[in-house]
C-alpha cells in the first residue's frame, strides 16, 4: 500500500499546528488510511502519515476511544490494523445488505483443514493426509488461497520439494485473531472433544 517516496509538499511533522491539534490530525491520517484500505495496514505504512518518532499505537489507542460508539472499531492484525463492523452488527447488516460474497461458509471439513494448517505450519498435502487419513484435495487448498486464509509456505525437505501452506493475516482477520499466539490451546480443544 505504501509509496517509498513522499509526495512533493507532504508535511510528516505539522510542526505549524500546536501540539494538540497536530496530535488530532495524525489521528485523522491514521482514520483516512485505515478506511481508505481493503486490507490491514502495517504499522511501518501508518507511520509513514505521522511525525518523526510519534507513537503509532498511541494514536490508534485514542482513535480506539473515540469509537468506542459506533458500529465498527479498528482491530488489530498481527502487526497492521484495519477497519471492521463490531460483531454485534452482523444480522443487521445481513438484513439489509447483500454480502453473501464476504461470508466465509466453511464446511467442518474446511475449518479443520485450516486449523491443521495453522497449528502445523508449514505443512505439506502429506501430512494433511497423515493427519486426517485421507487426501485433502487441490480444490479445497484453492479455495481456502482464493479466500486468502492461506498462502504457500517454504518448499518441505520431502522428497520433491513439495509446496507447504501457511496461515495469511487474512485468516488472522477472519477469526478475530491478532496473532497465531490466539489459537485456542490444542490440548483444550482435543479435552473438549473439538480436536482429533
């Protein structure tokens, strides 16, 4: 998303504005990003719109409070932030709006290959087979890159280098997650009875 160049009379600092209105306005550089973006912003791209050595956080921070209100919020992904509605909103928006297209209408099947992969990564079709004894097919790993919840991963030292997959930041979004660090515990999951 980011340039690496600035654009001619782009002014970082505001060192014009008094310290408090120069706060507000980085504030509301970090609002026009965020919503301008489809995806998550990194932290290095936001801080690209504020003064030298100004705490990103900070202003996402207070962004954060002054929404606390409406019916969406800026949520953390791994090291980015984005826009989403707050989930209470959901039937409401499914009332009244077409998004069939942003559901993510996973089977079991597909939720557990994804959660395989994520508590795996990297993993290889070989051992999506070991785990769940039987082949996990091409289409289903397309379908769940087309809905950019994984991405191939390193080449595995099998024999033929075969491709491995690995979680994205939009898998991390789907799920509420800020980092894999969230996955729920393994050992909770299988006691619960949710988990082979």
């Amino acid at each position: 998303m980011a340039k690496d160049h600035q654009e001619k009379g782009f002014d970082r600092d505001l060192e014009d504005l008094p310290p408090e209105l120069r706060w507000r306005a980085w504030m509301l550089r970090i609002e026009a990003v965020l919503f301008a973006s489809a995806s998550p912003v990194p932290r290095v791209d936001l801080a690209r719109v504020v003064g030298q050595g100004v705490s990103v956080d900070l202003l996402i921070e207070d962004l954060r409070a002054e929404l606390a209100e409406r019916p969406y919020e800026i949520a953390r992904v791994a090291d980015a932030w984005m826009f989403r509605t707050k989930a209470r909103f959901g039937d409401v928006i499914r009332a009244a709006a077409d998004v069939s297209d942003q559901l993510l209408d996973l089977s079991e099947f597909d939720v557990a290959v994804l959660a395989a992969i994520a508590y795996h990564q990297p993993i290889d079709r070989a051992r999506l087979k070991d785990i769940f004894g039987k082949e996990v097919s091409r289409d289903l790993i397309s379908r769940l890159r087309l809905r950019d919840l994984i991405t191939t991963g390193p080449r595995s030292p099998r024999p033929g280098a075969p491709y491995t997959y690995v979680t994205t930041d939009g898998f991390l979004a789907a799920f509420d997650l800020q980092s894999l660090r969230d996955l729920p515990d393994q050992e909770q999951l299988q006691d619960a009875g949710m988990a082979g």
